[in-house]
C-alpha cells in the first residue's frame, strides 16, 4: 500500500467511525473492538487498489468490460475508447509489461494469442481485413503496462500511422 492509499483509508475508517459513533457505545463493551475491527475490514475491502495493474484487474472482473473472448490464455474485450468501427484488445491472462518484458518471450505466451485474433476475426465484420497494433513503451504509444493486441477493423487502414 503507498502513502496516499494509506491516507484514503485512515480517512474512511475516521468517518465511518464518527457515522457509527453514537451507536457504537450502545454495543457492550466487549463487542466495542469487534466493531472496529468490523470497520477496517469493510474500509479495506471497498478502498481502491490504485496501484494494480488496470488489465490484471479487468481480467478479474474488478472492473467492467465488455468481454468477446476468453480462454485460459487470453482475454479480448471491446476497447473503451474505440478507434474504429470494431476495435477489441486481446490480452494475454498472464501479466506482462510489453513486448520487451523477457516473459513475452515465451511461445505459450503469444501463440495463443494470435490464435485468439484469428478466432475472434471470424465473429466481426471484418471479413475484407484488419490491422493488429502493439503499443510498446512510452515513445511506441503504450500508456497500459500489460502487453495488449490492437484489433482494428471495419474502415479502411490508412498507412503510415501517427
Ligand atoms: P495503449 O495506448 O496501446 O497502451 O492502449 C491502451 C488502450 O486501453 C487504449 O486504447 C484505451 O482506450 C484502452 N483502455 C483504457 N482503459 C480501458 C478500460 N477500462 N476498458 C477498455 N479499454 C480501456
Ligand atoms: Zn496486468
């Protein structure tokens, strides 16, 4: 937990301990602590994680998305900000960060996900082509630090791209 997230939650836990303060002293004293208690597990639970990795959290479902795809290795869902007509991103299950991380080197990492755009090609209208896009660091466009496939469909693909 970092400095800010720690703050977050010492503010939640004060004020929810002042919204319960009252009722608080009806509990018997015994039971005071396990109210307490109570609080900092219900504050932790519902606080943030500002620091995970915002795909490994989709992939867990933490965060909606609007899935296509899914296999042990790989997940594809519709990109938030869509530029195209069709435009997923397919993800690899596993974290890792780009391209250049040493675990990308793993065949068992990309074959799948190829695999996966080759299948996921078929239920989009984009029978007349498509474009696959990797983002790889700062200057290469990447602003999600989990390695993640571009499917770009559904206009023609101008070259050379911005
Ligand atoms: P890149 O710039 O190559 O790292 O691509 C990151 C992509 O993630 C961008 O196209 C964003 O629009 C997309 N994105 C960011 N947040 C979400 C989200 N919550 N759900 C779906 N796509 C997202
Ligand atoms: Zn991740």
């Amino acid at each position: 937990m970092n400095a800010y997230e720690d703050c977050f939650q010492k503010a939640m836990i004060l004020s929810w301990q002042k919204v319960i303060g009252s009722e608080r002293s009806q509990f018997p004293s015994i039971l005071q602590n396990s109210v307490d208690t109570h609080v900092r597990f219900a504050v932790q639970c519902h606080s943030p994680k500002m620091n995970e990795c915002l795909f490994c959290r989709i992939i867990k479902g933490e965060i909606p998305s609007k899935i296509v795809f899914r296999n042990e290795f790989v997940l594809a869902f519709h990109d938030i900000n869509p530029q195209a007509p069709v435009h997923l991103l397919v993800v690899p299950i596993k974290h890792v960060e780009n391209l250049k991380d040493p675990k990308a080197s793993d065949s068992s990492l990309l074959v799948p996900v190829f695999n996966a755009i080759r299948e996921i090609s078929d239920s989009f209208p984009i029978s007349k082509g498509f474009r696959v896009v990797v983002n790889c660091g700062r200057e290469g466009g990447q602003t999600v630090d989990h390695l993640h496939f571009h499917l770009l469909g559904g206009r023609p693909m101008s070259w050379p791209p911005g």
